[in-house]
C-alpha cells in the first residue's frame, strides 16, 4: 500500500489494515487496567485447576471474567459506534453498518 493512501481510501478499496482505533488515553488506561486484570484472573482459575479446586468455584471465577470481558467489548464497542462508524458514515462509507452487524453478531454469540 502506498504511503500516500488517505484511511477513506483504505475503507473504499476494502484494506483493512491501515484502519486504527482513536481512543483518548484515558480510555486506552482503563481498557488496559481491566485488561491486566482480566490476565490476572485468567491466572488465577489456571492455579485452580492445577490445585484440583472445586468445579463451582472455577466455574464461578470463569463466570466473573467472562463478565469482565464483556465489560470491555462494551467499552469498545460505544468507542467504535461514536467515533469510527459516526466518521466512516460521514464521508459516505455506508459499509461500515454491514461490518457493524457483523461485529454485534460476534458479541451476541457469547
């Protein structure tokens, strides 16, 4: 790809890797925060396991992750719709609501 590609003509030809996220830093912190938590927790069940702990109990740590996830899909999620679909849609990049339905789909499935 040429380096002087502008990120609509990215979107127009269909390549997706020039495409990037513009979160504010806070944002960028908080994600990572939950993130390394998150890896902690993961962590955590895998020393369960090897202790031979009580199915429920894991199940239960397996749960609270699995909600702490979906904490940060939602988080990502309000970023894409307010900043990446609302600038795609404003240069007439109408696709970005097919790649939206996709997205959702992915999340529905959990």
């Amino acid at each position: 790809m040429e380096n002087s590609m502008k990120v609509e003509d990215c979107h127009t030809e269909g390549v997706t890797s020039c495409r990037k996220s513009h979160h504010p830093e806070r944002v960028k912190n908080n994600l990572t925060s939950r993130l390394n938590r998150i890896e902690g927790q993961i962590r955590g069940i895998k020393g369960m396991i090897d202790k031979d702990v009580y199915c429920d109990d894991v199940i239960t740590q397996l749960s609270a992750t699995q909600s702490a996830l979906n904490s940060v899909a939602k988080i990502l999620l309000e970023g894409h719709l307010k900043g990446c679909v609302v600038d795609r849609l404003s240069v007439g990049d109408e696709e970005v609501l097919d790649e939206l339905v996709v997205t959702i789909q992915k999340l529905l499935k959990k």
